[in-house]
C-alpha cells in the first residue's frame, strides 16, 4: 500500500486532483463576482432601471412612487423636460419650475430613476424648484455602469451649470439618497460644483465597499475574496474603487450639511454615520436620527419629522 501512495503517477494524479479543484474554485468565484457586479452595478438593456415601476417592490416602495407620482400629476403646470450631453452621454431630467430662487435637485440611489425622486421632492417644494433626474445607465439616459458617484458628480456639475444657464438660478441644494448622496458629495469637493448652498443626505455610506459587504452579509453571501473580486471587476470596467469614498473627501465639504439617517440601516450602518458626521468639514452641520426605516426608506415611516426637519434646515439657510 505505501508502495502505492509514494508511486510518482499516484502523487502527480493527487496534485492534478487538488489543482483542479483549487482551479473550480477560483473559477466559481470569479464568475460568480462578476454576475453580482453585473446585477449590482451593469445595466444590460434600457429595460433595467427603467422608468416603468418595478413589480417585484415590497408595499412601502410602491407607496413611496404613488405618492411622488401624484405629486408630479399634481404640479404636471410646472414641468419642463430637460436634456444634457455629459461625457458624451444623453442624459434626461424634468425640472419643476415653482418660480423660486433656489432648486432643489434629487439624487436618487442604485436603480432608481426620477419617478423615484418625486417622492423626495415633496418636502422642498413650497421653497424650491424641483430638479429630478435619470442618472446615467438610469430610466431614458445613456450609459452602462452605475460608478457608485465617481462619474456621476461629473454629470450633477454639468446639470448645475445647465440649470443656472438656462433658468438663471444661483443656488441649489443637493437631496442625495446613498449613492445619490455620494455623488452629491464628490460633486462638491472633487468638482468644484459652483452655486450649491447645501447638501442633504440620507443612507451616506463611508466607502460603497463597507455597504457592499453588509450586503453581502445580510444575504448570505461568501464574503471573504467575493468582495475584492467585486472590486476587481468595479475597477476593471470603471477605473474606480469601492474603497474610497465619502468619508474620504468629506473633510473638505464646505457647504451646510444635514445627514438623515434611519437606526435601522443595515447597508449604512449607524456607527457609518457618526464617522461621516465627526469628520465632516461643513461649519453648519446636523444629524437627524430616526428609529424606523431600512436603507433609503426613512421618509415613508415618518413623514412629519422627515419633512419638518428639512423645512429647519431651509430656515436656518434662509431658502424662501
């Protein structure tokens, strides 16, 4: 038998054996990364992350797009169909013009169109107009990869500047919602995004990396080199990294900042946000908790205080 097992064919077939399976494993995660990273992050065809409504949202997101909906319905006088070219991109937004002197844009998060930003609109707009967006690889606008805000602050700068152009607006107000909030924030300190008075965030994360792996976590996921591999892949197609991010540009915000955010965030943990606020370079500065609602879903459990806490805010900003 010890003949056997120290027979070279015998130990060439064991280390063949262990090679390939050590080679299936490898495979397994690299494919397996790479189609979370093209569900996650890729869009296919403009059929995914649409205008239309998702039919496989829980009843709280389907309330959240009824009521911006009607809010859109309601305020149809006001709309104007807007268009940019943005790195070559055709990108598309409706602007509600309230006859005000500041706007409010709606940065929405990953997959979300701006039918979805209606619904955050509604607190802003006695006192603002109202600019919401297709973000890139988003509802009618151009492009493939959601860049977690890196390219995307490119195309919030030239909105800006569009909307200043041609509807002589001097201040505005950034509403971003997770990576809507990121790109929001990279606007500002990595662009130079002229004329914003104020930013308001809800679900920031640090780095789109840590969001990532509680993600990963949560739906039970291999996280241990699944989660680099993702990254591998962010940085393959978008040259950027999930490892930086907000918290590692927030020290130069010098516009007002007010972070909304839920207790009960999984994806941007509580603990997240307290590192973003303390590091924060904005001289005016709050954060607002609330003890109800996952990630990006405060407002719809408590509308009342959503709504007021932003209406302070305006004040303390003297936005009329």
């Amino acid at each position: 038998m010890l003949d056997i097992i120290t027979h070279p064919i015998f130990i060439w077939i064991v280390v063949i054996l262990l090679a390939s399976g050590l080679f299936m494993m490898i495979l397994t995660y690299v494919i397996a990364s790479y189609l979370v990273y093209t569900k996650t992050l890729s869009r296919v065809s403009k059929e995914v992350w649409s205008r239309d409504i998702p039919s496989s949202l829980e009843p709280q997101s389907v309330e959240m797009y009824n009521i911006g909906l009607k809010w859109s319905k309601d305020n149809i006088e006001y709309k104007k169909d807007v268009h940019i070219v943005s790195e070559g991109l055709n990108l598309y937004g409706e602007y509600y013009d309230f006859g005000k002197k500041t706007c409010v844009v709606i940065l929405s998060g990953r997959t979300e169109c701006l039918k979805y930003g209606y619904f955050f609109a509604i607190p802003y707009a006695a006192k603002c107009n109202v600019l919401v967006l297709d973000p890139r690889a988003h509802g009618l606008s151009d492009g493939k990869y959601n860049t977690i805000g890196f390219e995307e602050s490119k195309d919030i700068t030239n909105w800006v500047k569009h909307i200043h152009d041609e509807y002589n607006i001097d201040s505005f107000i950034f509403h971003g919602i997770c990576i809507g909030a990121a790109g929001g924030i990279f606007a500002i300190t990595l662009r130079n995004c002229p004329y914003v008075t104020a930013i308001v965030t809800e679900g920031m994360f640090p780095r789109f990396y840590e969001s990532m792996k509680n993600n990963l976590i949560e739906k039970k996921k291999p996280v241990f080199i699944f989660i680099d591999l993702i990254n591998f892949w962010m940085k393959h197609y978008t040259k950027h990294s999930m490892k930086f991010g907000p918290l590692d540009v927030i020290d130069k915000l010098d516009v007002p900042l007010l972070m909304l955010h839920s207790k009960k965030d999984l994806y941007s943990r509580p603990d997240f946000a307290e590192k973003l606020f303390d590091k924060a370079g904005s001289t005016i500065k709050e954060l607002v908790w609330f003890d109800e609602g996952k990630h990006s879903m405060v407002r719809i459990n408590n509308m009342e205080k959503y709504d007021q806490t932003i209406n302070n805010f305006l004040n303390k900003l003297n936005i009329e």
